[in-house]
C-alpha cells in the first residue's frame, strides 16, 4: 500500500469492539496526521484505552477499519512485527523487564527484534536514556527506580525501535503528583520534536498545552472532538460539558 | 589417618562409645558408599523430577481437555498417597509384570533393580510437586509485562525465553529448593526396598555391632548437615539470582 | 489478548499464588465408588481367567480381606490423631519460644526445631522405637510404651518441628504495625500475643497446619517398616497368606493407595478453599 504525508498516518474508522456480550466501542472514527498530537480523554469505561490498543493489534477489533500508514490493522494476514516497529506503546504500568537494567531493557527489543548488534544498540540507548533524562541510572534495575523513572525508561524502550507514532495510555495515572511532571515534559519533548503521538489521558492541563486535536469519548462513541482552545472553552455536548465541570 | 580412626577405637575401649564405622575400615566403607548412594539417588531424582515437572507443566496448558485431566489426576494421585505405597507398588507389583533376565549366574532378575524402582517412583512422587511449582512460576509473570514484550515485536517463543522463564524460574525457586530438600530427606524411603543408602547402611553396622544410639544420633546428625549445607548453598543460589529491588 | 482492566497495584512481579487444586474440578461423591468397583470387578475377571479352577478371584480375595484392611487403615488415622495433637502442642510452645524475648531461649527453640525439621521422617521414627524404653515408670507407676505408641511419638517429633515453624511464620507474616499499635495502647506483650497476635495467626497457620496433617497421615505407614501392624503390614501378611500370588499385588496396593487418596483428597481440597476464603490482601 502506498502512502504519503498528505494521508493520515492512522486512520480509524467506524471500529466496533466487543467483550463478549459487552459493547466497548460503538463506531469510532478519527484521524491522525504525521506529526500530530492527539489526546483522547473521557470517563473510565468509555473505551479510549481499548481503542488504543486496538492501533497496535494487541486488542482485535470486530468491524470497521484501522490503517496504519495505509497498513490494514484488522487483517487476519497482518505482520504483527512489521507493525509494532512502526507503532510504539507505553502502558500505564511500564512493565519494564524486572530481571534486566535500565540499559538492558531499553536494549533488548533492538537486538533480539530488529536484529542490531549490541554495540550499535547499546550506543542508542544510552543516547536515549540521556534524552529522558536519566543519565546514571542505566544500571539500575526497575525495582531500584521511582514510578517516574520507570515510565521514563518505559518511554525510551518504546523509542528505541524508532516508531513513526507513539501510543500512550495513560501514562501517568498510577504516578505520584511529583512524578508527572518530569513524565509529561519528557513527552512535550517527543511532540516538539515532531514525534505522532496518540495520548489517552487525565492530564487536562498538559492536553490544552501540547495537543493539536483533543477527542472525548462516552460510551463507546466520540461524542465531540476540537482543537484544545475551542474544546476546553467552547464545548457543544452537554455530556462533555457535564464531564469537563467535574475534571477542572 | 590411621591415628585420627585409631582413636576412636581407643574412645571405644576406655568409654564404650562405639563408633565402628570411623575406626574399622569394613564399616567405614559401607558408610562412606551409603552415603554416596544417598547423594546418587537424590541426584538422580533431582534430575528427573524437575523434566518430569517441566513437561508436566507444559501438558498442562495444552487445549486438549483429556491431557490436562491425566496431568492433573497424576498429580492429585502422587501428592495425596504415601511415597512409601507408591514406591511398594511400583517395585513389587509394576516389578513383578516385568519379564525377568537372565544373570551371569544363570539365575533369573528383574529387570529393573530396587534403586531404578526407588529412582522412578521418588522422581514421579517430587515431579508432581514440581509440576506447579512451575505452573505457578510461569503464572506469576504478570500478563502486563508480556504484553508489553508482545508491543515491542517479541514473537511468542523471544518472550517465552528471555522474559518468561527467567522471571519464573525466580518466582518458583524457593519452592523448588523447599522440594529438593525434601527429596533427600524422602530417599531414606528406599530402605524398604533394601537400596544401600545411608539409613540402611547404618542399620547394618548396628546389626552387627548393637550400637544403635551411638549410630541413631550419627544419623541424625549426618542428615541434619547434609541438609543444613544444602539449604545453605540454595540460600546462596536465591541471594544470586534475586531482582534488586524486588521483595522486600 | 488481555481483556483484563488494569488493577491500580503496580507489581514488578506478581506474589506467587498459593498452588491450587482447582483446576482439577473434582469431587468425590458417593457414586464415584462403582467406576472403583467396576474397575476391581473387570480386574477379577481377569484374574479369575487366569488362575486356576480352585483359587478365588481377585475380587473375591479382596473383598474378603478388605474389613481387616480397613481396620488398620484406621490404626493408621488414630496414630496420626494422637502424633497430630502431641505435635501441635509440643510445637505450638516451641513456636512461641522461637519468638521469644530472651535470646537463649529463641536459640534453643531455633535449634531444636531446624535438628527435627532437617531429619528425615523415617530415621526419628527409627531413633523413637530404639532408643524409647519399652516401659517407663512414672510415680511408682510402669507404664508399657508398646510398639504402635513409640512409633506415635517418633512421628511427633518432625511434627513439632513443623508446627513450630507454621507458629513462627504465622506470627511474622503479621505486619509490624498490630505490634505497634498494641503497644501504644499500653498492652503488656503477653497480652498482645495471646489476644491479638494469635487470633489473627489461627486463620494463617490452618491451611499449612491441615497441610502437615495430610502429610502426617501418609507418614503413618512408615510405621510399618518398624514393625507396626497397621494397614501396610496387615496388606503383607495378607499378600503372603495368600500364598505370594503375583496378580494379587497390584489390586491390593491400588487398594490401600485408594484409601488413602479418599482420605487425603478432600482434606487437601479443604485446605485450597480455606486458603482462598483466609486470603490476606496485603
């Protein structure tokens, strides 16, 4: 499939996913440019989570559609490893490897997956784990390491298979206060750099500041979506207005 | 040397605490190849046990309703009957169907002698403790990191080898120390089928020489440093292969 | 793929959760006694062709024998009633010694409890029936220490042991914070061990406690190395009564495997739930 910058670098449409019996996502549809920002924000239950990991095959979908860099996701021939070296994840709770180092961690998916050799590897890892700011940790095991931390090391794993879009759900949910904002500023740094990040967050303030498109979700549905000033001070829905009254 | 065992038989002589198998050579051997015979079967118990364990471990996650059931009826059957009953049955009633071979003598043997039966049936009797003990380790590595692993490209059989095992190994193996001392403690069950190891040993040199106190607390303490060093040297193990910062 | 919600708990690793017998769905109900008989029943047949026109049939020769089986199957459950409860109490003290403020006393109990803990089950059953006299007076009065009753207190000895060590990690797993809290109001430490410590550690220690007991009662048939007529021996003299015939031997050890499978099981399965009901979020 061929494609170019002037397309979305993930398209999601009307996606339909259910539990079993249970309806989480009730036709879904949105678009993200390279380059972007998005959050995606709403109530717990609402489904953002799930949509996420439906970007990078980790969740099946029952109907609709996901390209990925014009790549169909919901195809049962899908290269799930071609996939995941275009599309990163960071998970709520890092799960970075217990038994490896920092270093090691960030190291492993670039030897044993892309196939690099230790040295090339290693050198960017350690240029990563600098960039999120945690040089002098990199022999430090995860259990060693504070909440923030670990995120940050989950990040530069994430970074070191070179994606083209970065997934992240929510991030900083299980993070102490303190924690946050070093996490966040690491990712305003990735946005600057012109990194596609899809974000499913809490954060209202980080939102307003660093997203290009913010959507909200209830229920399964987008029930609005806008740039972040129209959105924040101008919104239409009263579900989103009744939601936004409640988190600011 | 002599003088060190020469001793003993004066010790003998002057306060009547006989030690036959420090200062009579006869008696010293049979000793030294009981307990070498002890160290042989807990080996080789130890080897089997933990295949037997792994394989079972395996089956037990296999989609066929019918080897899951046999795997765990193995188990529920080997962990609530005496060894002792099973050892007797494996060596006298399996033992008795087997057909007979021929002896140099022209005699007629078993098949298997009494330490194969002893090997067979401790290795089944320790092999379905280890079968979830192993099962417990490999569900003991959270979903999440796996995940995570799977996001990064590992294919099934990467994460199986450099995050799953080693991590459960870990989990489980103060369980499986816990059952390697056990094992050596259970060999003295071979004595019932007349297998020289130490406990039977002992009781031919008390036969023969009717000093059973002083070889009962030789006994006593004989195992209690043999399994005093083994604890220890699996505490080292433990210590080695911990995760800083996990546990306490 | 993962249909869980993520817990908000963020473990490294997760606790190893206690082995389960779940898995195996499987209940022992009365009607599961005929697929047993049915089995001893197609074993006769077989056996029945087999021998000769004037001996008896498999069945028929269990059968026939199996009341006085079962008689010393519960010789071997009252040995392992009598060595449970010396244990225990003999174990529970030492238990508390093992915590004791003074270090001495700490040591000896420690001691003591790692020598019957790392000794084989069969060599203190040994050590009891050799080194026991077969009579002791006490006040005046001789008491006979037979066979069976030796045997009972050999196998006491590594129950102590055990129960001394359920004692002291029960006591441990308690967080630091009731000891604390005890303490801040003004309990002497007796009193804190006897009215908060050990009420919370009796739902802790009886899971692993039912565990020893279920091993205690399989160890009973070691008592038949040393002589002790229970229902391995018995199993023995009625093998060799019958004059040592080899088709005989594999249904009469299933049989007194089956007992104590019917025994044991459920007691096992006992103790999985009472893991899952006294399950301790921490």
């Amino acid at each position: 499939m061929t494609w170019d910058k002037t397309q979305p670098m993930v398209s999601i449409k009307n996606v339909h996913k259910a539990f079993g019996d249970l309806k989480v996502l009730k036709g879904v549809s949105l678009d993200v440019m390279k380059g972007q920002v998005i959050c995606i924000i709403g109530p717990s239950g609402s489904g953002k989570s799930t949509l996420i990991r439906c970007v990078n095959a980790l969740n099946d979908i029952q109907e609709g559609s996901i390209l990925v860099e014009g790549q169909e996701v919901n195809d049962p021939n899908l290269d799930k490893l071609e996939l995941r070296k275009k599309v990163g994840m960071v998970f709520q709770q890092y799960n970075l490897f217990p038994h490896k180092t920092a270093i090691e961690n960030v190291m492993m998916a670039p030897i044993r997956v892309l196939k690099q050799d230790k040295a090339t590897a290693e050198a960017t890892a350690r240029k990563l784990i600098k960039k999120v700011r945690l040089e002098g940790k990199e022999n430090a095991y995860p259990g060693e390491l504070s909440g923030g931390q670990q995120q940050r090391v989950a990040i530069a794993r994430s970074l070191a298979m070179n994606p083209d879009v970065i997934l992240f759900d929510e991030v900083t949910a299980a993070l102490d206060p303190e924690t946050v904002g070093e996490v966040l500023r690491t990712i305003q740094d990735l946005a600057e750099e012109g990194m596609t990040c899809i974000l499913v967050t809490h954060e209202m303030a980080f939102a307003r500041e660093v997203a290009d498109h913010i959507y909200f979700t209830d229920r399964g549905v987008i029930v609005e979506h806008g740039a972040p000033d129209t959105f924040f001070n101008n919104a239409q829905d009263e579900r989103t207005k009744l939601f936004l009254s409640q988190i600011l | 040397m002599d003088i060190f065992f020469e001793w003993f038989r004066h010790l003998y002589d002057t306060t009547g605490i006989n030690l036959p198998f420090i200062y009579d050579a006869y008696d010293r051997n049979r000793m030294i190849d009981g307990f070498w015979m002890t160290i042989k079967l807990s080996i080789t118990c130890l080897f089997f046990s933990t295949i037997i364990g792994m394989v079972g471990a395996w089956l037990q996650g296999s989609p066929l309703k019918w080897t899951r059931r046999i795997v765990n009826g193995y188990i529920q059957v080997f962990r609530n009957t005496p060894p002792l009953v099973q050892m007797y049955f494996f060596y006298f009633a399996i033992g008795s169907l087997l057909p007979k071979v021929a002896t140099d003598y022209g005699g007629e043997a078993p098949l298997l002698g009494s330490f194969a039966w002893a090997a067979i049936s401790l290795s089944f009797f320790a092999g379905a403790f280890n079968v979830e003990i192993f099962r417990s380790g490999v569900e003991a590595v959270p979903k999440s990191t796996i995940e995570a692993a799977e996001a990064l490209g590992f294919s099934r059989l990467q994460i199986y080898r450099d995050i799953t095992l080693p991590l459960a190994l870990r989990v489980s193996l103060p369980a499986l120390n816990n059952n390697l001392v056990n094992l050596v403690k259970t060999t003295t069950l071979a004595y019932a089928i007349a297998v020289p190891e130490m406990l039977y040993e002992a009781n031919q040199i008390w036969s023969d020489n009717v000093n059973v106190t002083e070889m009962m607390i030789f006994l006593l303490l004989a195992y209690f440093f043999l399994v005093g060093i083994l604890v220890w040297g699996m505490n080292r193990w433990e210590q080695s292969m911990k995760i800083p910062g996990y546990g306490e | 793929m993962n249909n869980r919600p993520y817990k908000t708990d963020m473990p490294v690793l997760l606790t190893v959760k206690p082995m389960s017998g779940d898995k195996f769905n499987f209940k022992l109900k009365l009607w599961h006694v005929f697929p047993v008989l049915l089995f001893v029943l197609f074993y006769s047949t077989f056996g029945f062709a087999d021998a000769g026109p004037a001996k008896s049939s498999v069945f028929e020769t269990l059968v026939r024998w199996m009341p006085l089986l079962l008689k010393g199957f519960l010789f071997n459950l009252l040995i392992s009633v009598l060595a449970m409860g010396v244990g225990t109490a003999v174990g529970a003290t030492l238990g508390l010694g093992q915590i004791s403020q003074s270090a001495w006393v700490r040591k000896f109990a420690w001691f003591v409890t790692q020598f019957f803990r790392n000794s084989p089950w069969l060599v203190l059953l040994f050590f009891a029936m050799f080194l026991l006299p077969f009579e002791v007076e006490i006040v005046g009065v001789k008491i006979p220490l037979p066979d069976w009753l030796k045997a009972t207190i050999g196998l006491s000895l590594p129950v102590m042991a055990n129960v001394s060590e359920i004692v002291r990690g029960a006591v441990k797993s308690l967080p630091s914070g009731q000891w604390e809290a005890a303490e801040s109001l003004a309990y002497t430490r007796t009193q804190t061990l006897w009215l908060i410590i050990l009420p919370q550690c009796v739902k802790r220690m009886l899971p692993p406690w039912m565990n020893l007991y279920s091993i205690l009662t399989m160890a009973t048939v070691l008592a038949s190395i040393v002589g002790v007529s229970e229902v391995m021996t018995l199993t023995g003299q009625v093998l060799s009564s019958e004059g040592g015939r080899p088709e005989l031997l594999a249904p009469f050890y299933s049989f007194v495997l089956l007992l104590f499978f019917a025994y044991c099981y459920p007691i096992a399965r006992f103790t999985v739930h009472l893991e899952k009901r006294f399950a301790v979020i921490s």
